[in-house]
C-alpha cells in the first residue's frame, strides 16, 4: 500500500516495460507499414526509372490518374460546402431532427463502401429505381462519371462535418449572438466569425477527405464498371494492371498513389501542429472582439 508521500509507479514507469512496449509497437509498424510501402516502391523502380516514367505515361494510366483528379475536384467542394453547412445547422441551430441529422451523416462511416456501391446500382442502375427514367432522359450515371462522383460523395460525406462539429460545440455560440447583437447578418457572421474560428479544422476535414476520395475503391468499383481508359480510377487501374501480371506497372501506379498518401500525411501533420482544429479556440481571445467588430 502507498503511505503519505510515497509515489504509486505508474506502469509505464518500469523501463523493461516501456522498452518491450516501444519496441512491439515499432516491430509492428515495420511489419505492417513500413515494409509494403518500401516494396511499392522497390517494385515500381525494379525495371528502371526510364520504365517506370514509361508506365506512368501509359493512356490508360494518364486517364485513371485525370479521372481521379476530376472526381477529387467535384467531390472535395461539394463535401467541404455540406460539411460546413451541416455543422453549423447541428451546432449553431435548435430544430426538430436536430439528432436525427447528426446520425445521418454519420451512416457513410457504419457501412461498407461496397453495400454503398451496391445500393446507388439498385437506385440509377439500368433495373433500378430510377434506371427507366435516366434512360428515357439519356442521362448515364451508372458506368460514368456521374456514378463515381456520387459514390465518393457517399463515402466522404462524413469527414469535413465531423471535423468541424466537435469544435464548434466546444466553442458554443457566444460569439456568433455577440456578432448579431451589434447588427451582423446570419451570413456575415458565419463569414467573418464562424469560418475564422474554424478555418484549420475546415482545412484538416479537407485534407482528409481528398485523400479518401483518390484512395477509394469498394464504392467505385461497383458504380464504374472499371472499364479500362473510360471509368476505371488509379485505385481500379492498379488492380487492372495487376490482374494482367503488369507487376510493375501495377506497383508504379500504387506509388503515385503513395505519394498522396505521404503528401497527405505531411499536410495532416503540419495542420496538426498549427493546432488544427484541436483547441476549444481557433481564435485567440485577444482577437475575438475585432472579429466581433469586424462582422458588425
């Protein structure tokens, strides 16, 4: 038992412990993330550099890689806006459904991208719900870019809101009725307030979710068909490539893939550091009556 003055150890404190937790978590990590990623790498460049530019600039990699692109700019806007507007309705706002929406938008993260992909075929496929009527009108959504837009809307719907909903609980909205009180419209507040206080979080919910829509490939392998050079995205291509023994062809892909992981990864941290979204306060104290002032 511990008197007075006597310091209980903590777990952690024993040093054969702490150096047998450190080193299973690093074994593990080698194991786990370290090894495949420098095998993508060593794989891609196994043939050579020239081969490996070669590969890369193959059409049908040149149109997965632009496909992936295309879709990151449709979905990341759309998500960024919804997220931001969903957050401020769940936060700033009393209504019916209030909770409701709340569970709502956090479906995409409790079910599988595959059933997604599976449901929006049952909903714009040729036999679905709304099939006869896409065809009548000649609008294609199932095995084009419109299925895959939709699909990864579905996927990463979720992480800008839930980015920015627990930092906007967290700031209450003191400063939002101080703003309005001295004269401020609704949207000159959420401009010159809401938006300021939450900018990193914003950016963070950003970051993430472009990284899952270039990375995503349950959902859109369903909706895309993967046709080669038409709908297929790097996430597909890969797999093409290494279903037709293209081994470096396939693992030349995965590293531009890796590349964005890694970019991502160095954003994440960077905003992270800048406490991104973390503290109960984006802005300081000290400059949240110019703000106030400003709005006004």
């Amino acid at each position: 038992m511990s008197g007075p003055g006597r310091r209980v150890p903590l777990t952690g404190d024993n040093p054969a412990f702490r150096r047998a937790l450190i080193g299973f978590v690093l074994v593990v990590s080698a194991i786990v993330i370290v090894a495949p990623l420098v095998a993508i790498f060593a794989q891609a460049f196994s043939l050579g550099v020239d081969v490996f530019a070669k590969t890369v600039g193959d059409p049908d990699t040149q149109h997965a890689i632009l496909l992936t692109v295309v879709t990151a700019l449709i979905v990341v806007p759309v998500n960024t806006v919804f997220g931001l507007a969903a957050a401020w309705a769940i936060t700033k706002f009393d209504f019916p459904g209030r909770r409701f929406l709340l569970v709502l938008i956090e479906i995409p993260f409790s079910i599988s991208p595959i059933v997604a992909g599976v449901a929006y075929l049952f909903v714009y496929g040729l036999q679905g719900l709304l099939g006869p009527t896409l065809q009548d009108a000649e609008i294609k959504v199932i095995f084009a870019l419109p299925g895959i837009v939709l699909a990864s809307m579905f996927v990463t719907a979720p992480f800008v809101a839930r980015e920015l909903i627990p930092l906007m609980q967290a700031q209450g909205r003191d400063l939002e009725e101080a703003a309005t009180s001295l004269g401020a419209g609704g949207w000159r507040t959420f401009l010159s307030v809401t938006v300021p206080n939450v900018r990193w979080a914003l950016l963070y919910g950003v970051v993430l979710c472009n990284a899952r829509v270039m990375g995503e490939f349950g959902a859109v392998s369903i909706v895309s068909g993967s046709i080669r050079g038409q709908t297929n995205t790097l996430p597909l291509h890969v797999e093409l490539l290494y279903h037709d023994y293209n081994t470096v062809g396939a693992f030349a892909a995965a590293s531009v893939l890796t590349v964005v992981a890694i970019v991502t990864l160095v954003a994440k941290l960077l905003i992270e550091r800048r406490g991104a979204g973390r503290s109960p306060q984006a802005v300081s104290p000290a400059d949240q009556p110019a703000l106030i002032k400003r709005a006004a």
